[in-house]
C-alpha cells in the first residue's frame, strides 16, 4: 500500500519539525519529571497526579507519531504568488448566500489548518471546493450537514 502524501509549505514543514522537536526534548522531560515526582509520593494505585501525568505521555507520544509520520511523508509545494486561481497558499474572500456572509479563507495543507484563524485545509470540503476555481466562480461545497453554494469575490 502506498504511503499518504501531506501537502505543506515550506512553513508549515519547519513548523512541525520545530513542533516536533519540542514534543521530543522539552515536553517529554517535562513530563517524565512530573511522573518521577508523583512516584515519590508512594502509592501509585490512588495517585491522580501520577494518573494523569501518564495520560499526557500518551497524549504526547501519539502527537510525536503522528507529527514524524506526517513529515517523513510531506510533499513540499511553492509558495504561488498568482492571484488569478485558488490554490494552497490563497486567501479567499467567499460570500456565502443562504447566511449573506462574507468569509475569509486561507487554503493550507492538512498540517498548517487551523479554523479558529481561518486557515483550512485543501482537503476539507470548503477547502477542496474552492481550488483551481477564479473570481467570480460559484463553487459547490458539499459538507456533512449538505450542500451549500460559495461566491469567490477576491483571491489574494
């Protein structure tokens, strides 16, 4: 079976490598010290403080696999400065009918998403829907909750 590909800018790659690195030095020896310090307070069966500082070992170790996965496999694109198509790198202002809203999207790679700054992924419907489309374009996303229509009004 061939291995997914993550698309990421050259950003987003330095990014999770400086995230991972973190993950693996700093917050991995924090935690090991929180777990050594709640062992000393005997009993570990009744010991919240040790429970909980193995839970975020775990929680961080799965975030080190998955980052290193996520790098080992990335496909790095250009930056595209063209303003005259979407693509991952664009910032989108959408108008959405059915709310009357406006919207900004900035298209990212699966890595570099992050919806409370209104970076999408370029797998994601919305994200999926608007690439390779122009100004003026309507384009049909179908999301989990149905279908909805987007107007691009600018690409920057």
């Amino acid at each position: 079976m061939a291995e997914q590909q993550f698309i990421m800018t050259q950003k987003g790659y330095d990014e999770a490598v400086e995230r991972l690195k973190y993950l693996q030095t700093v917050k991995r020896q924090e935690i090991v010290d929180r777990i050594a310090e709640a062992r000393s307070h005997g009993d570990l069966s009744e010991n919240a403080e040790y429970d909980a500082a193995r839970n975020e070992q775990a929680a961080n170790e799965g975030e080190i696999a998955e980052l290193d996965y996520k790098i080992k496999n990335a496909t790095i694109v250009e930056v595209n400065s063209d303003t005259s198509f979407v693509h991952i790198g664009s910032k989108v202002r959408v108008y959405d009918e059915e709310l009357d809203e406006e919207e900004v999207y900035e298209i990212t790679g699966t890595t570099e998403s992050n919806a409370m700054e209104n970076k999408i992924s370029n797998e994601s419907p919305v994200g999926a829907a608007l690439l390779r489309h122009k100004v003026g374009d309507v384009v049909k996303v179908n999301a989990p909750d149905g279908e909805y229509r987007l107007t691009i009004k600018e690409i920057s």
